[in-house]
C-alpha cells in the first residue's frame, strides 16, 4: 500500500509538473538535461569518488533519456519544437 501511495505521490508530481510547462509555457533549464554528456560526467565523477548513490542517480538519469529517445521524444528548440 505504501508503494501505491508512493506511484500516486509521482504520478501527480509529474502531471503537475507537465501542466505548468504546457499552461505556462515554462521553460525547462536544459538543454543539459537531456543530452547524454550531463550523466555521463556525473557518473564518472561519482564513480571516482566512490560515491554510489551518485553513481546510481546519474545511471538512473540516462536511463531516462535512453527512454524518452526510444519514445520519440528527443531535443527540442528554444521555441519548444522536437527537432528532426
């Protein structure tokens, strides 16, 4: 039950979060955070440090991206259109 709790707590997080990006026509402060390069660095600098939730926050993190490409959603222009 605490897991379902959890799901709906993200669910609405994210829809809220989508809502104010579409209603406001919010910028997102990329375009870092959808482009492998960010992770990756986060990744090696965690890993020499020996950081492992560092480590797994930056897996974790192109695990999104690797998703969200392999949905269609790729990088966008400034004026918020997908680019070829």
């Amino acid at each position: 039950m605490k897991r379902l709790g959890y799901a709906l707590i993200g669910l609405a997080a994210a829809a809220l979060a989508i809502a104010v990006v579409v209603t406001q026509h919010a910028s997102w402060w990329q375009p870092g955070v959808h482009r492998f390069w960010a992770p990756a660095v986060l990744v090696v600098i965690a890993l020499l440090l020996h950081a492992d939730a560092w480590t797994a926050a930056g897996l974790a993190w192109c695990a999104h991206i690797g998703f969200d490409r392999s949905l269609g959603f790729g990088l966008r222009t400034r004026e918020g259109f997908q680019r070829g």
